[in-house]
C-alpha cells in the first residue's frame, strides 16, 4: 500500500483507511511530570478529527493544533496497521 500511495503521489494520511495517531503529552505538573495517552482520530481530512483520551481533550486539541506536531505526522511516510 505504501507503494501504491507513493506512486499516486499521496501520502498515507492522503488514503481512504482511517487514521489514529497514538499521542503521549508531557504535562508540566508540580513535583514530577505525568504524561497524558491519548489519540487523534480522521479519516480523509485532518482538520475534521475526533480526539479519545481519558485526559483533557483539549491537551489534545492544542497539541494538534500546533502546526510542526501536524506537519511531522502528516509527513509520515510509514504505514502501521492494527488487527481489528
């Protein structure tokens, strides 16, 4: 597939398969920092997204927000699938 989406031009985020990246956020807490799971969900386009974590949504909301967080992920020339 990566072949395929390559010699289209397309990058994967560009298929019809559904996209989750998998985020892990370091918050800035008092004592020692936590870290905050969480993922991004779309499918054909990235500004239309549905967030799932059991932290703040909006933590996830403001990283991928952040212009350099989505250009290096929609760069992302690697596919990793999951069973369902």
């Amino acid at each position: 597939m990566q072949r395929a989406l390559a010699d289209a031009g397309k990058k994967p985020y560009q298929s019809d398969l559904p996209k989750e990246i998998e985020m892990m956020i370091e918050v800035e807490e008092p004592g020692n920092n936590t870290y905050a799971d969480g993922r991004i969900l779309f499918a054909n386009d990235p500004d239309t997204y549905e967030v799932r974590s059991n932290y703040s949504e909006n933590l996830f909301k403001n990283a991928w927000a952040v212009p350099e967080v989505r250009r290096l992920v929609l760069e992302e020339r690697e596919i990793v699938g999951k069973q369902m």
